[in-house]
C-alpha cells in the first residue's frame, strides 16, 4: 500500500503546527512575555489561541488522516490533509489580523476532518 501523499500532507500539517508554536515563542518576545505566563497583550493572546486551538485540532485530524488513508485511498486522504492546512492557515491569519475573521477557515479544517472521518466510515463499510 502506498501512502506518499497521505506522508507529505502529515509533514505539511505538521510545519504549520511549528509554525504556530514559533509564532507564540515570537509574541512571548515581542510582547514580554515569560513563561510560564499565558495572559498577556491582545497581541500574544491571539497567538496563543491559534496554537491551542490548532493542538486541540490535530489531535482529531491526524488519526482521521491515516485510518482514511488506509482504509479507503491516499489519495483522498491528502486531499483531505491539504484542506485541513489550508484551513488552518486561513484560520491563523484571520485570527492573528482580527478574532471575528477565523471562522471561515476553521469551518474549512472541521470540515477537512469530517471528510476523513467519513471517508474512514466508507471505507469500512466496503
């Protein structure tokens, strides 16, 4: 069984999940904030979110992500897996510029992940 696809999106979501932890190290900087201290300036309390929220996403996502791929197709499991990281960075960079402009890209990621879910499903019921 090949599962390349399913890998690169794996790494993808991954970089992007670094990359919201190297965002919050960077506001801890900017806005002087020690750890463990996790209240702080809008600024960095933004940051914060957006890693929180995508550690509390990824726990769902990933397992979605490979029971898909192994059950029904990498193929639509990385499409899936793509969908996700789009709409998380979607979900960041709203989030980061204004709160109130996350939801469309979290809509995008949830919906990613409920694909995969029910793509599992398909693919056990074949």
């Amino acid at each position: 069984m090949q599962i390349q696809w399913t890998a690169w999106a794996t790494i993808a979501a991954l970089l992007v999940f670094l990359w919201t932890i190297l965002n919050v190290a960077k506001a801890r900087g900017t806005y002087k904030v020690s750890a463990p201290a996790v209240d702080g300036p809008p600024g960095f309390l933004r940051a914060m979110r957006v890693q929180v929220n995508t550690a509390e996403q990824i726990i769902l996502f990933l397992p979605a992500l490979w029971m898909c791929a192994y059950l029904l197709s990498d193929r639509w499991a990385a499409l899936g897996g793509a969908a996700w990281v789009a709409g998380r960075i979607w979900y960041a960079l709203g989030y980061y510029r204004d709160p109130g402009k996350r939801s469309a890209g979290f809509l995008i990621a949830l919906l990613a992940t409920l694909g995969l879910l029910a793509g599992t499903a398909v693919g056990l019921l074949r």
